[in-house]
C-alpha cells in the first residue's frame, strides 16, 4: 500500500515483543498538558495523538504525528529492483521499500525533477504483470485523473524496461485505521476515551465524502478496509488505489468486508461499498463480532434492563450495558444503541435494507455523532434535522401553563404531570420534510397552515402523489371528532403509488402509521411503527422523541427518559424533549428528581419558543418542592426561588397574559400562606422573603397583608371563572369566593347555611359576564 503504514496486507501488526506490565500506560515522556500522549509500545508505531478542541463539527479528527517517518530513515538498496545509482525511468531514485498492495511492491521515491518530492512509486511483481496488465493500464489512465482530498493521489504513470509497469503515487506515512484502533485498545484515554467512537464517526463521514466522489463518477472503491484508510496528521487518505474500478466490475475484495452481494469476481455496487464502510467503522468501534451481533446490540429490550442497573452520571439514565470487547469505553445512554443501529443498518445482508447513497449513510452518522458528543458533554450539538421539519409544539401537558381554574377544587391534591393525549401528540409530533423528488413537492412544501377542513378543501383537487397523500393522512388526524378510517385510506393510497417495491423500505410509511396508532389510542402498536423508524434513520432526533412519549405512556419511565434525554441534550430548544424529561424524573421520583427537572427547563434557551413555558413549568415545580419541604430552611430557601422565577418570568421571560399572571400569583401566595400556617416560616422570616421579592412582584410583609392580597386575587380568579365558556370554570368561581372569604382578615364569611352574601356577589359576577338580555333577569350562581 501507499505510504510507510507497518502493516501487511493481512492487517497484521508487525511481529514484535511482550508488552512490558505497564504497557498501558503513557511514557514517561508523554505531553499531558495539552491533551497530547506520546505512547511507545513495543508492538505500535512511535506517535503523538493530540485530541482537538471540542468542536460539534463530525469531521474533525486528531493530529497524529508519527515519530520516526519512512523518509528519516537511511536509503536500503538491498531491498530496490534497480541498483542505488539508476533513476527509474530517468527521474525517481527508489529509496526503501514500504509495503505492497493487492497488484504490486511500493517504494519510496524521490522526484528529481521536482525539488526531490518525496513519492510512493507502485510496480508490479514480475510473475503479476501479464495477469495484471489491463488492470493496471486501466488503472493508470483512469485515477490519474481522480482529484478529492481524501484519496491518494496519483501523480504520474510509465515503464521502465527492468521493472515494468509502474505508478507515481503521493507518500503519505501516517497510521492506518487498524493501527488507530490497536492504539486506542491499548490506550483509549490517547483519544479522550469515550470520544473515541465519534472520531469513528468522524473517519465515517470523511471517507463517505470520497465514496460519494467515486460514485458521482461511476466508481466503486471495492476493497475498503481498515487496512487501506490512512490517518495522516489531521486527515484521511483512501490508499491502495488500484480497488477502484468501474460499479460492478472485477476487482480486489477482502473476506470479512465484503457484501454479501458482492459478485464472484468482485464486482460491486455502490451499497457494497457502503457495507464494506459500515463494517470498518464496526471493527474500529468492537461493536460485536460481527455484523450479526448489532441486531441483538441495537435492541429497544436493551432499554429495559434490571432496576439495579447503574445509572449514567450524565444523563441520569440507566447505563446500558457494556458490550465485549469494544475499543473504548462506550458511549452514554442511548448513544450506544444509536451507534449500533447506525452500523447495522449499513451492513444488512440485504441490499435494499442498507444505505443507498453516501449522502444518506452521512446525514446519519452526523446525526449519531451530534448525539453521543452532547451525550458526552451535556453541551448542545445543534443542527437542522435534513428529514424533519421542527415542530412548534412543546406538548407539556399543560405543565408549561398556568395552572387552570380546576386546580382551585382540589388544591391539597397531589400534583399529576399527565402527559398530552395520544391523539393530540399524533397531531403535533415533527412532519417530516417533503420528498424534494415528489412531483407536489412545491405545493406541499409552500402549504400554510390552516383549520384541517380548509386544508383538505385546498387540496383536493391537486395531482395524486404520495406526497400528497401523506400530508392528507396528517390533516385528517387533526379534524375534530374526525375518524381515523378516512386517515389510514391516504396512508393506503401512499402506499400504492410508491410501490411494492419501495414501500418495504420507506420510514415515512411507518411514521405516519405510527401516527395513525397514536390517533387510535393504541401505544403500543405506535411504539412499533417508530422503532422501525428509529432502525431506519438512526440519526434524527424525531423518532426518539415518538418513542420517549410511547414508552412515558406505557409507564417505561427509565426508557422514556433514556430517549427524552438524548434529544434534549442535543438541542435544548426542544421544548417537547424538555417537558417529556420532566415528567419522567418526577414519576421516577428520588431525592434529587425536581432539582433535576427544574435544570432541564432552565437549560431551554431564551431564543427557544417554548422558554416562556419552560420557566412557568419551572415555577409550578417549585412551587410543589415547597410543599413537601421537610425543614424549614429548606422550604424558606425554596420559597426565595419560587419568587424569584415568577419576578423573571413576569418581566424577562414572556408572560404577558394578565389572565395567567393572576393564576401564577395566586398559586405563589397560596405557598407561602401555607407556609406560614404549617410554621415552616414565621413572621420575620416573611418580612425578609417580601423584602428580596421585589416592589415589582408586590409579595406582603407581614401575614394581614398576605391575607388581604390572596383573597383579592381569589375574587380576581372567580372574576375569570364566571367568564369562561367552559362549565367546569363556571362552576369554581363560588369555590373561589369561598377562599377568598377564609383567607382574608375579616370576619365576613360566605357560609352554606348564610348564603346571602356569596349569592348577591356571584350573582354580580355572572352579570357582568353575562348581562341580561332585554326583558330578562340576571342569572345566579348556583349553591
């Protein structure tokens, strides 16, 4: 092969000595202040990895130094075809041998036409050269031309009357991948331990960019293998060029890499070649060992586990297990099954069920690599989804609200998070983007929304495409008191003009028939359709974000969070994720669960759309962790940030709605009446919390002061009751008037066996709501 790699082209190491006890461990000349470790094993090339900064992008690699260079190294005429003194071909004087690839020996060279650059110079072997010829003439005419920055590069071609044929090759003297991987076995902290699979992923995507090259050109590599990919300094160099040839013509292959549906002699396919990849990546990693082993390492049952199992320090999910044998510690939370799922679908047996171009494989592996960096480092790995359009819904629940006019029959009632309805999360989960290739793709794209009924009335008369359809299929998922029958007719109809032969295989199918179960209330056939989602575009955040709500439906609490984490973390703007996060720390409970959970909504940024309903979620939680405070410092100190979110949430974060603010006040004082009346806070201890509120929240000082506010904003609440159109609002405003007559100083009270007052003051409030039509009566609230 091109370049001073160490190896054979069996992909052994060199034969070399024991490794001493200590082997695993840096020299004592090892650079730690930089993150830069200089390992000298006996059985590994002398080099200096240093690991780059944190970066979200997926192409960046270490810097691999080598050093002892071939190049350094004094000239060895014993092992050169030509005496030291003769120039092949009149301008490359050969300097040692470097290695050998499938046709021939490489040589270093020097150019003495050109400042002595240093070259590989590639010759057949003489028993070769007949049986080779065509193969190297095609070769030469043909990747002489071949210009990407990701595969060698091929200078120059000719003859030479005592050697034969040969090729003028760039010299690149770095590690191979299988040198990379036996390093980081050895010493995984050289490439920062964990982070090691996401330079994986990194090879992955820099390597597809060169497949992508060759296939825009007609060719296929066909040989690709640890062993003929190069890590250089900071790049990549597919070597060995002689693999590439024309799709489906004969040509080098390598037992274990090659596809199943790789041809008798060679030939290969594009989805070959990205098998050959995936089965690269899979070697690097020690995912398995084999392709088969990833079905059973990508498995949803791996989620749920034994309730002992280990929880992650980062995520606060369950660790999963750690499979046998991997090259580094393997990635966090659900980084490791989204690893596997991404590998396996790239090394399916069957050709139609892997990637099928290079761009889709890479838009994948981004994806997989976003999510075990943010896994990693709890920092957001942001970038827009190429298949799923974001959606504007937060689905919280409600938690993301102030709380509504019902709370106020139950108010000692425990709190219930109750995640949205099946139905409604099928109507606000993200749509995936329209096929660019779909002949409505225009029209689909350009859509505004509307009420469902116009939409299907716009569209009716257009063109009949499965783009077209799908989106009916959403929109009648979305008419009110609609059937799902007339849903799952466009999802039919989809179907069929996409044919027997795609349909299998197409992941928008299963969404929308996921869609179409959550419509139906049925969540377990739901979690179904997304699983297959999820095997097929293992790198999008959307199907994650399905199952979190499937497996919270289901009551898989750790599994829901395990999923809700993993998309949160990759972009906290996602208000769904945020909210999906919280409700399963709370139900899972713990000493630590509403910490937790208030963080996870404070890491929701400002520019997010959902911020507003993040900081009055984290104000509701509060307010319940003062509740079910045990000390009364504890609660004191809860109280003190409670208010304080509620000062920023009123004048920095959004809620305008006077409505709303009302609501939220009152569940504040409300607290910190119940505070004061279960003695977890006292007098002075109220005047000091008023005096750090702020004039602009308005919290009394002392107890008649509060008690005179909260009954004020009772009566404010049965103002808003007797207003709304909804019955069950209606019927809280006397409950309210009830409170507000307890709370406040006085001794007027509205009593059931002296109802005069309460009735003539509801019966005021239904008036200005709702003023007696001409020639009738106002109505009363009833006792």
């Amino acid at each position: 092969m091109e370049g001073a790699s160490g190896t054979d082209e069996s992909g052994e190491l060199p034969e070399a000595d024991a490794p001493s006890e200590d082997a695993d461990a840096p020299s004592e000349d090892a650079d730690m202040s930089s993150g830069a470790f200089v390992v000298a094993q006996p059985f590994l090339r002398a080099a200096q990895v240093r690991l780059p900064e944190e970066s979200p992008d997926p192409g960046v690699l270490p810097t691999i130094t080598l050093l002892e260079r071939a190049a350094s190294r004094d000239a060895d005429p014993d092992g050169l075809p030509l005496p030291a003194d003769e120039l092949l071909a009149g301008q490359y004087r050969l300097l040692r041998p470097l290695g050998h690839g499938w046709m021939g020996e490489v040589y270093l060279a020097l150019d003495t036409n050109v400042d002595d650059r240093e070259v590989a110079i590639k010759i057949l072997h003489p028993d070769q050269a007949a049986a080779a010829a065509g193969a190297l003439i095609r070769e030469r005419r043909a990747l002489v031309d071949l210009s990407h920055e990701d595969i060698i590069r091929v200078f120059n071609y000719g003859r030479h009357p005592e050697v034969g044929d040969f090729l003028v090759l760039q010299y690149v003297d770095g590690l191979t991948l299988e040198e990379v991987r036996a390093r980081a076995q050895v010493n995984s902290d050289e490439f920062g331990g964990r982070r090691f699979h996401e330079f994986v992923l990194a090879y992955g995507v820099r390597i597809l960019a060169a497949l992508g090259y060759l296939d825009r050109l007609g060719k296929v590599y066909g040989d690709l293998k640890p062993d003929n990919v190069m890590h250089d300094g900071t790049t990549t160099k597919i070597v060995d060029v002689g693999s590439v040839r024309e799709a489906r013509s004969p040509g080098p292959t390598t037992e274990g890499f090659r596809a199943p549906t790789v041809g008798p002699h060679g030939g290969s396919t594009r989805r070959d070649d990205l098998f050959s990849l995936g089965e690269t990546l899979r070697r690097l990693s020690g995912l398995g060992r084999s392709p088969r082993d990833l079905a059973d390492l990508s498995s949803l049952d791996r989620l749920s586990g034994p309730a002992d199992r280990p929880e992650d320090e980062a995520t606060g999910t369950d660790a999963l297990p750690e499979p046998p044998g991997m090259t580094a510690p393997p990635p966090k939370g659900l980084g490791l099954l989204s690893l596997a799922r991404v590998l396996h679908r790239a090394t399916r047996a069957k050709e139609a069920e892997r990637f099928a171009t290079a761009r889709e494989m890479e838009e994948q592996l981004r994806g997989v690599f976003r999510e075990l960096r943010s896994l990693r480092t709890g920092m957001e790995t942001f970038e827009p989804s190429p298949l799923f359009l974001q959606s504007p819904y937060a689905l919280d629940g409600g938690l993301g609200s102030a709380p509504p006019l019902t709370r106020w029959t139950a108010p000692d009632a425990p709190a219930a998070h109750a995640p949205p309805s099946p139905a409604e999360v099928a109507q606000r989960l993200p749509v995936p983007r329209p096929d660019p290739h779909d002949a409505q793709h225009t029209q689909v794209s350009r859509l505004a929304d509307a009420a469902p009924e116009a939409l299907l009335q716009h569209t009716a008369e257009w063109p009949e495409t499965p783009e077209v359809h799908l989106l009916r299929c959403r929109i009648r998922l979305r008419v009110p008191g609609g059937r799902t029958d007339a849903a799952e007719r466009e999802l039919t109809a989809a179907e069929a003009l996409i044919g027997p032969e795609r349909a299998p295989y197409d992941w928008r199918l299963d969404w929308h028939r996921g869609l179409l179960a959550l419509g139906r209330g049925q969540v377990g056939t739901a979690r179904g359709h997304f699983d297959r989602v999820y095997a097929a575009i293992p790198g999008e955040y959307a199907p994650k974000l399905a199952l979190g709500y499937c497996a919270e439906r289901l009551g898989h609490w750790r599994e829901a969070l395990t999923f809700y984490e993993a998309v949160r973390l990759r972009n906290p703007s996602l208000g769904s994720a945020a909210f999906g996060a919280v409700r399963a720390r709370l139900a899972l409970g713990g000493e630590h669960s509403r910490d937790d959970a208030v963080r996870a909504l404070d890491a929701v940024p400002q520019h997010s759309r959902h911020r507003t309903a993040a900081r009055t979620a984290a104000v509701r939680v509060g307010v319940e962790h003062v509740r079910t405070a045990g000390r009364p410092e504890e609660a004191a100190e809860r109280l003190r940030e409670v208010l304080e979110r509620l000062t920023r949430l009123f004048h920095a974060h959004g809620l305008t709605d006077e409505g709303a603010r009302t609501r939220m006040t009152a569940e504040a004082w409300e607290t910190v009446w119940g505070a004061l009346t279960r003695g977890v806070l006292d007098a002075p201890g109220l005047a000091e919390l008023a005096a750090g509120a702020g004039r602009r929240l308005g919290l009394p000082s002392d107890e008649p002061g509060l008690r005179r506010d909260l009954s004020g904003r009772y009566v404010a609440l049965a103002h808003q009751a007797a207003r709304s159109a909804d019955p069950e609002d209606a019927a809280v405003a006397e409950i309210l008037l009830d409170r507000a007559y307890e709370v406040r100083p006085l001794a007027f009270r509205h009593r059931r066996d002296s109802p005069w007052l309460g009735t003539r003051v509801t019966s005021r409030l239904r008036t200005i709501a709702h003023p007696p039509a001409p020639g009738g009566s106002a109505g009363t609230v009833r006792e």
